[in-house]
C-alpha cells in the first residue's frame, strides 16, 4: 500500500533530490545575493533610487520576454542540461561585474547590460529546477517537496542578504560580487549529478512550441488565475527590494545601512522558511486558494506598517516573510496538480515568468516613487497585494 504522506527524511533519500536541492540552494542564494548587491551599488555608487530600481527590472524582466523558448528547451533536451548551462553563465557574468567594478569601469551602461544578459537565460535553471523536482517524487511528497524548496528560497532569503550586505559593507562590491559567482559556479557543479528522467519534448518547432506554451498557460483557467494573482502580489516584493535599502539608509549611518538593511531581509528570510516549513506539515493540497488569498491580504496590511516608523517596518517584513512561505507552498501545490506532465517545462517557464512580473514592475515603481514620497510607495505596494488578494478568486475551485 503506497504511504499517504512522505516524512522529510524520507523523501531527501530519493535518488538524485540532494543533489538538485544543494544547486538550489546555492544559486537562490547567490540571486538573493546578487539582488541586493545590485542595489546596493547603485545607492552607493551613483546616488540613485531610479537607476536602483531600473537595475532591479532588468536583472529580472528579459528573463520573462524569453521564458516561452526557455521552457521548449527544457521540454525538449531535459531540465538538467538547462539548469547547468545557466548557472555557469550567470558565474560568468557576475564575474564581469566584478572585474568591471575592480578596473572602474562599472558604468551604468555597463552594468545594466551584464544584469541583462544575466536575465536572459534565468529561465532555464528557476524552471529548470521545479519541473524536476515533482518528476522526482511520487505525488503524496509533493507538498513535502515543494515545502523544502520554498523553504529553501527563503532560507536563501535569509542568509543571502545578511551575507551581501557584510561583504559589501567591510570588503567592498568588488568582493561580494566575486562571492556570488563562486557560488553560481557550486550550483553548476552541484547540477552536473543529477539526470533527467524521460523527455517529453517532441516534434516541432521551438518557435511553434513557445507559443503553444504561452497559449496553454493564457487558456487555462487556474493558471491564468495564478499568473494575474501572484503577479499583483510580486509588484509588493519588487517595490520592497527597493524600499527597505532606501528606509534603511535615512534611518542608519552610512556605515551601519549596509549591514542592516542585510539583517533585515535576513529576519524576513527566517520568518518565511518557518511558515513554508509549517505549511508543508499542515497538507494544503485542495485549500490552495484559501492559504493565498489570506496571506496576500495580510501582506497587504504588512505594506502599511512601515510608513508609521522604523520598528513598524521591522514588524511588516516578519509579517510578510512569514505568510510568503505558505503561499509560495500553495501555489506551487496547485500548479503541479492542475499542469498536464508532459508540458511540464514549458509551461512552468512561461508561468512562473508570468507569476514574477509583477517583481520588476514593482521594483521600478518603486524606485520613480520613492525620489517624490515614502509613504505613497509603500501604499501602492500594499494595493497592489491587496488586488492580488481579491484576484485569487479567478482561480477555479475545480480543476479546469
């Protein structure tokens, strides 16, 4: 009789999953990492929110534009080859910046272009990796599994910050972003190991397959639900990445911003790897829908916290970090359950792009605002979560 559930240990045994969890975890890190670094440099080197948050858009939003060919390709030649040839591209170019930055020669121009070719091929490791992931467990670990992995992402979220704004701060951009390429280049060999299972990729055109994908994900009722409610609640984290850095540096010493702003993402990273982990414990399988609209809606009460002072945006962070773990759990969950397996790479590519548009959209918003009003960024963000909230509602209750 096949067990109901898996324990954790039980399904970290599983032939090939340590191996693809320890790559996650590295090249989540080195994102987290590489996402703060970025803005980081640009308050510190240029003086600039706008060029901070342009500097976010771009490390992210030329990923989503080629996430519908990025998911043929992983239909078509398997997950694993992706996730390597990404991870050892995104070490290189991490290895430019830092050159760049070690020479002088880091101009705007100069970065925005290396953070975009970085973007281009992102697509192939974030999907890569959760299209893997369900095809290596049986489906009562899912919930276990995809547990683990948004725990993972927070625990990224956790260290990587933390450890971005320590190396920033006493080592200088140069070394931080030479420690961020050493761990992409880990994530790549730590990838190598694992194997696909059977390809599902087919005849075809790749050009033809690409829009077949975007086509399924737009005709599909719960994924479209997913794609416009998830979006609306990454514009709240995109605006938060500028944000939080901006709060931080009015509210510290020039010498002490860094290092804070770091610890407090960190604290946000802890928070949300406990809620992941719980909501793992908790089976949300089936009440999906339920788990995310709560939790948007109380992000959206998070995002207003911080206008009324530096300790309430302390309280706001740990709020959103930790319901952020069961709604990633729950839209992960849901996502597996209602994709036909065989379309498995493409659609989660161009979906989970959809999902994170709101990210870079935020972000840049965030960055225009917050040279004219704090207070005013901060609510827009909480809108926009709180729409996402609301929009939930447009995922079916059934499969559909």
């Amino acid at each position: 009789m096949t067990k109901a559930w898996l324990s954790y240990g039980e399904v970290l045994s599983i032939g090939g999953l340590p191996g693809l969890l320890t790559a996650a975890m590295l090249s989540r890190l080195a994102d987290r990492m590489l996402a703060l670094a970025i803005v980081l440099y640009a308050l510190d080197r240029f003086a600039s929110p706008g060029l901070a948050g342009w500097m976010s858009f771009a490390v992210v939003a030329p990923g989503l534009a080629v996430s519908p060919v990025a998911g043929v390709l992983l239909d078509r030649f398997g997950p694993a080859w992706g996730i390597v040839l990404d991870l050892a591209m995104s070490a290189t170019l991490v290895a430019a910046i830092a050159a760049a930055d070690w020479v002088g020669g880091a101009r705007p121009a100069v970065l925005l272009t290396l953070v975009t070719v970085f973007s281009l091929t992102s697509p192939l490791s974030v999907a890569g990796i959760r299209t893997l992931l369900p095809r290596l467990v049986p489906p009562e670990a899912r919930d276990r599994v995809n547990a683990l992995d948004t725990a993972i992402f927070t625990v990224a979220d956790l260290a990587g910050p933390a450890l971005a704004g320590s190396l920033f701060a006493f080592l200088g951009a140069s070394a931080a972003f030479t420690v961020i390429a050493i761990m992409f280049a880990g994530a790549a060999l730590c990838a190598r190991e694992v194997r696909d299972g059977p390809l599902s990729g087919g005849g075809g055109t790749i050009i033809g397959k690409a829009v077949a994908g975007v086509s399924t994900v737009l005709r599909q009722p719960t994924l479209r639900g997913l794609v416009i409610c998830y979006g609306l609640y990454q514009i709240a984290w995109g605006g938060l990445t500028i944000l939080v850095p901006v709060c931080v540096a009015r509210a510290a010493s020039a010498e002490a911003a860094d290092f804070l702003t770091g610890l407090l993402w960190a604290g946000t990273g802890l928070a949300g790897g406990c809620g992941a982990l719980l909501a793992g414990t908790l089976q949300t399988s089936e009440r999906e829908r339920l788990v995310m609209a709560g939790g948007m809606a109380l992000t959206a009460v998070a995002m207003v916290a911080p206008i009324h002072g530096f300790a309430a945006l302390v309280a706001g962070l740990m709020i959103a970090g930790f319901v952020a773990g069961p709604i990633d759990v729950a839209l992960l969950t849901l996502r597996q359950r209602r994709t036909d397996p065989a379309q498995l790479g493409r659609v989660l590519s161009v979906s989970i792009s959809l999902n994170i548009a709101g990210f870079p959209l935020g972000a840049a918003l965030a960055g225009m605002l917050a040279t004219h009003s704090i207070p005013v960024a901060f609510a827009v963000a909480g809108a926009a979560a709180a729409v996402g909230a609301l929009a939930v509602g447009l995922v079916p209750r059934e499969p559909a």
